[in-house]
C-alpha cells in the first residue's frame, strides 16, 4: 500500500482535484449564490497552474522544447516556486478569502475580512520586493505563514458566525461548511511543513515518505470535501 502511494502520488492528488472540479461543474445549476460558482470557477484555476507550474519538468523531458530548456536553465524560470507563490499562495488564499467574504451575513465579520486580506496583499507585495531574489528558487515561508494566518481568520470568521446563527442546526448541508472544512485542515497541515524544506533530501527516503503522504493526505481530505459538499449540500441562493 505504501509503495502504491508512493508511486501514484501525482496521480491520485491529481485526480482528487479534477474530481472536485467536474463535479463542481456538475452540480454548477443547483448553485446560485455568486460564492458558490467563484469557488468552482477558483477549483478551475487550480486546474490551470496546476498545469501551467509543470512547465520545468515538461521543458526537461520535452525534446521539443530542448532549445526552450537550453534557454531557461540557467535563468531565474528554471524552477516555478514564483509560480506557486503568485497564483497558489497569495491570489489562491485571497480568493478563497473573497469565498468566505461573500458567505458572510456579518457586516462586522465581512469588515475583518476585507481589510485582513487587504492587509494580506499588501504585505505579500513587500515581501516578494525585498525578498526577490529568494522568490525563484524557493518558497518564501512568510508568505506561506501570513496565507494560514489569512485562511486562520476567515475560516474561524465563519465557524463563529455559523456557531451563532440556525443554520448551525443543519451545517452539513451547506457547502460553506464543506469548504471551510477542507482549506482549514489543507493549510493547518501543510504550512508547518514549508519549515522542514531546508532539511529535504531527496536521499532521505523515510523523510520522503513521510512528506509525501502529509501532502496527499491534506491534499485528498481537501478535494473529497469539496465533491461532498457539491453532492449533499442544498441549493444556495444570494
């Protein structure tokens, strides 16, 4: 089993989060809220840097592309943690932010919420200028701490508001609740491990191991959550 995980990895996170996306699509009448189709279309974007972020491995073993490769090698491009940074960790957290902003009935909440991730945004934006040269060739941790602080906020926004409200009586029926589940779980996990980057070895095989599935674990809770929320929770409307 742990050799099946282990040589599928790109295979099954992958296509938990197509199945979240198809389904999502599937279900894409029964929503009418504007939140509820922003998050499909947001599980569509992830679609596309997931594609997109697979250009270094795909100009390596492309020989069509080998002058291409010749020509980012020995660039700033030649890896794609800018990537994940731009469009994952910081327009990724600021449209599910956007996500919980839009569910929210709370003017206070929605206040906190907005000006969080204004704040988010600005701040990331300092960073990546001071720390531009870090930004193409590895993952820049403060942006990762300041996402979960971020997702901390409006996922915790909602749980209070949903503690203090009817709808508590039949939660999992909401997608909101779904949604909120997975990101949360997703980022408690994940962030933590940006710390133990420096010490991968791709030599360490039990280090391996174990990153590889806190990564599919988090990553495959997230994506089922979402394809059961689309199934079971009731049609949303603004």
């Amino acid at each position: 089993m742990s050799s099946f995980l282990l040589d599928n990895y790109l295979e099954i996170y992958r296509g938990a989060e197509i199945l979240a996306a198809l389904t999502g699509l599937i279900f894409y009448k029964k929503f009418k809220s504007k939140a509820a189709r922003i998050f499909i279309w947001f599980l569509i974007y992830v679609q596309i840097i997931e594609t997109l972020a697979g250009y270094p491995s795909f100009i390596k073993n492309s020989d069509n592309f080998e002058w291409l490769d010749t020509i980012v090698k020995d660039t700033i491009f030649r890896e794609n943690y800018w990537f994940y940074d731009i469009f994952w960790t910081i327009i990724g957290s600021l449209i599910i932010s956007y996500y919980f902003y839009l569910v929210s009935k709370d003017a206070f909440l929605k206040k906190i919420i907005k000006v969080s991730s204004l704040l988010f945004l600005i701040i990331s934006i300092v960073f990546i200028g001071i720390n531009l040269d870090i930004l193409f060739y590895n993952l820049l941790l403060s942006l990762e701490i300041l996402s979960l602080i971020l997702i901390l906020l409006v996922t915790f926004s909602y749980y209070v508001e949903l503690l203090n409200s009817e709808k508590i009586l039949d939660f999992y029926k909401s997608l909101s609740f779904y949604v909120a589940s997975g990101v949360l779980v997703f980022w408690i996990v994940i962030t933590p491990m940006s710390f133990y980057e420096k010490y991968y070895n791709v030599n360490d095989a039990a280090f391996v191991a174990l990153k590889t599935y806190i990564y599919l674990f988090s990553i495959v809770f997230m994506y089922l959550a979402f394809t059961i929320g689309f199934i079971v929770s009731k049609p949303e409307h603004d």
